[in-house]
C-alpha cells in the first residue's frame, strides 16, 4: 500500500463507520496486515452486541478468504500473508477467551496438532478454541508434527481423540502415515481420529481411515461430540 493510502488508513475512525462498513474496513486492513486495526475493529464489533462467533466468521475468516484468493492468484506474497495471519492473530486473541470460555460437563480430551511439513495454524487454533469452548480439553501439539510427535503426545496425555489439520496437498497424506502407524501398532480403534483442512474432503477422510472430516471448526465441535456420545454409547453397551 502506498503511504497516501496509509495516511489514509490512520485517518479512518473505525467507531465512526456503520457495522457493513466496518466489517468492510476489516477485511481491508486484514488484507494489508494491519494487527492494531482488526484488533480495534473486533473490540468495536463485540461492544456494539456482535456475538464472537458471528465477528469471527463475517470480519475475520471472511477476510482471509480473500487473502486467500489473491494468493493463489499470485497478487499477494507469502510476507504479506504472513502479515494478514499475524492481524487475523490479533482479533483471534480477542475472541479466544469468548469463543473458550464455557461451563459445558468435560467432553473428552483431544490432541490437536498440524501435520508434519506444514505450519498452517490459524484454522487449527480456531479448532481448539471452539473445541474448548464446547467442554473438551485440548492438547494444541502446534504445527508440523511428526507420527512421533502424536504417538508421544497420545502416550502422555491419553485422549479421547486425535485431531489433524493440513492446508497443503503435499500435507495431507502425512495424515495416513499417522493412521497407517497407530494401527501398525494395534492403537487405531483407542482413538477418534477426525481431520480437517481447507484442501480435505469426506472422501479422503474416508480413504485415509480417519473416523471423520471436519469442514469448519463449528463442524468439528459437532463431529467430536457426536463421535463421543457414540464412543461412550457402544462403550455402555460392552458394559465398560
Ligand atoms: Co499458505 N497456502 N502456504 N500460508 N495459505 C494456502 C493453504 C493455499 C491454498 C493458498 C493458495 O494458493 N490459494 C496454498 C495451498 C495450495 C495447495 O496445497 N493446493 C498455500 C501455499 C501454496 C503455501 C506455501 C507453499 C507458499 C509458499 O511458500 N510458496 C507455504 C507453505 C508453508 C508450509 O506450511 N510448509 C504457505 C505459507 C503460508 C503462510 C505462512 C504465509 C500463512 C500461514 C500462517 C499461519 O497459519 N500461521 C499462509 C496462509 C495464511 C494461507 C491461506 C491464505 C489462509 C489459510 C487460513 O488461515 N485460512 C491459505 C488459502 C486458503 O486456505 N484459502 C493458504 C483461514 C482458516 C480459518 O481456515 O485453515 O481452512 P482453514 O481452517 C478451517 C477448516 O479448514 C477447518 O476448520 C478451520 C476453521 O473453520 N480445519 C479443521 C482446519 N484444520 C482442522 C483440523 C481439524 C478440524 C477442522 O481437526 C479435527
């Protein structure tokens, strides 16, 4: 952006402009990687009664929609993304304690992590905050994680559930290699195993072995219960 259009930016009052236009703004100033102004923006949005899950969606993730798109298209570049994340960032720490914040019985435990070769995180800690927000704990393993680092962290924190996350194409089989290990070792049917990624389908899911794929993070949420209640059904059922 040129330093008019920043002098520009640094005029606009966000509290002065309508919600459309605001969420507007915040599409644009997530676009250029501005952390102070989404920041201010989801503070505007919550305070004038937007409900967390409704700024997340129609501000944030919308906006980085359209990151995305000029991305693929080659008009942005992998610093400025990097720029957008770290805005999209900023509203999300906003948000987290909202979106976590429940009085919900314990669901379950889920480890969580991104799959080896791949640091695509932000769809993954919207994952863990709803997930957490719905009454599961979360183990948020991070990014680029190994068969070694999940089998480890399964050792360790005994879940209900594992869940993995990849954005790339190149990513996404490392997820069979996890599922093709943990029956190697007979551990597969201990374990939920649910996927996500803006590049998954229900196909792949179902060709890899995975129990489930998970759309968004609001389908993940509804995923894991429905699996947990099903797990703990057929677990009564064995009278265990
Ligand atoms: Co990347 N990148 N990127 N990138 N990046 C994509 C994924 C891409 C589609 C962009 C494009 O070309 N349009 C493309 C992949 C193409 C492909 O594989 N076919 C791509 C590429 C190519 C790359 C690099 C290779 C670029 C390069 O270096 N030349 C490189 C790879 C680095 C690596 O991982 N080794 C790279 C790097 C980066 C940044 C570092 C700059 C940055 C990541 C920053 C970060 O995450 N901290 C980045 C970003 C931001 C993107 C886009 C623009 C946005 C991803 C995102 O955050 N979306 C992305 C384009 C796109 O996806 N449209 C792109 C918002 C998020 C809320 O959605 O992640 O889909 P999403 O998560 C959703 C669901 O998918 C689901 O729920 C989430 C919340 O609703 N979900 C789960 C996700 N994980 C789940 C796990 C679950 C359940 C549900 O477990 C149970």
């Amino acid at each position: 952006m040129a330093d008019d259009d920043t002098q520009a930016e640094d005029d606009i009052d966000l509290a002065a402009l309508s919600d459309e236009d605001l969420v507007a703004q915040m599409h644009d100033d997530l676009y250029d990687g501005l952390a102070d102004e989404i920041a201010e923006g989801t503070e505007i949005l919550l305070g004038r009664g937007w409900n967390a899950q409704k700024t997340l969606n129609e501000a944030l993730v919308e906006g980085m929609r359209i990151v995305g798109i000029d991305f693929r298209d080659g008009i942005l570049f992998v610093p400025e993304v990097l720029m957008s994340a770290g805005a999209m960032k900023a509203g999300m720490a906003i948000l987290q304690p909202l979106l976590s914040a429940s009085n919900a019985p314990r669901m379950g435990k889920i480890v969580l992590g991104t799959v080896k070769g791949d640091i695509h995180d932000i769809g993954k800690n919207l994952v863990a905050m709803m997930l957490e927000g719905a009454g599961f704990e979360v183990v948020d393993l991070g990014i680029n994680q190994s068969v070694e680092d999940f089998l480890a962290a399964l050792d360790q924190h005994q879940p209900d559930i594992i869940g993995m996350s990849a954005l790339l194409t190149t990513t996404m089989p490392y997820m069979k290699v996890v599922i093709d290990t943990l029956a190697e070792k007979g551990l597969r049917s201990d374990y939920i195993v649910l996927v996500g990624g803006a590049p998954l389908n229900e196909e792949f899911s179902e060709a890899i072995g995975a129990d489930a794929y998970c759309r968004d993070a609001a389908s993940a949420v509804e995923i894991a219960v429905d699996q947990m209640s099903h797990r703990q059904g057929s677990t009564a059922a064995l009278g265990g």
